[in-house]
C-alpha cells in the first residue's frame, strides 16, 4: 500500500510549494465505480499560490485518459481528462460560508493534514460526464460484434412493414 500524499495546505499556498507526478488509477478508490477498467495512470501537478487578492489558492492539473462505459452500448468508452483547477482556501467554516456564495470561485477548507491524492480523486469525479457516451456514428445500440457495431432491427420498423400491407 503507498503512502499517502499529505500536505498542510495553507503552509503549501503559502510557500508556493508544487507537488507532481503520475498515479496509478488503480489506488483511486471511489473512483472505481465510475470506470469500465482500471488501468493505466493519471499525471498531476498541485501547485500552493497566493491569487491577485494576496489569498491562499491551491492549482490542480490532472491529465490522462479513463475508461468509462457507454450509456448507449455499454462498451468502453475512452474519456480524456484535462483538468485545471484553482481551489480557494477558506481557514474556517465562517469565511468557506462566506466564499461560498461567490459562483465564480470553488473554494474547499484549509486543511493542516491534506490527502492530495483525495482531493485529486474528487476533482476527477467531479470532472466526469453525468452520462458518458459514444458519439452517434461510432455508437450502435444492440453490441458489437468484431469490433464494428450492429444494429439489430427495429421491431417498429417491422410494425411499419405491415401497415404498408394493408
């Protein structure tokens, strides 16, 4: 089991410290239950700065490629991630309440003991298509046989046959 990436927030912001590198998809728990498989490895790069306003900010950049399942065929569906997010640092629930009612900024709690890698997690799954699908030309209900998809008959196209007969 790997050691957990953990960072004290603020103090990161602060110092403008950066942490990167790659992570299996594997270790991402939660994440599991959004993928068709499991393989392959995401990059990163967080990133502690100030913003124009002299305010803590954390910067999460995620790159890579998941498998998802198609909702229309049901096969794997390769999406690709390209996350950039700034993250504003709230040091008590009071100025997250506060910071929270600006739409135009996400903003999370300081944390002194930050898991890095949870918070990678959650920006991956929050980046993820509510309904991941196939564009309509490579998707074809009824499987896929070979590789190329199928289509079965439509029974309302049977129904059309015979009301063309009589």
């Amino acid at each position: 089991m790997a050691v957990p990436l953990v960072i004290d927030s603020l103090d990161f912001a602060c110092n403008a410290e950066v942490r990167r590198g790659k992570i299996a998809i594997a270790r991402f728990q939660r994440l599991q239950d959004y993928l068709a498989n499991n393989s392959g490895e995401l990059e990163y790069a967080v990133t502690g700065a100030l913003d124009a306003n002299g305010r803590p900010v954390l910067r999460v950049d995620i790159q890579g490629v998941v498998s998802l399942q198609c909702q229309r065929c049901l096969e794997e569906l390769e999406h690709v991630l390209d996350i950039h997010t700034e993250l504003l640092l709230a040091q008590n629930e009071q100025e997250l309440q506060s910071l929270d009612e600006d739409e135009l900024v996400d903003c999370i709690l300081a944390q002194p003991e930050m898991d890095v890698l949870l918070l990678i997690e959650d920006e991956i799954i929050l980046a993820l298509p509510v309904s991941p699908r196939h564009e309509q030309d490579e998707c074809m209900p009824g499987g896929r046989e070979d590789g190329k998809a199928t289509r079965e008959a439509s029974p309302f196209a049977a129904l059309a046959a015979l009301k063309k007969t009589h």
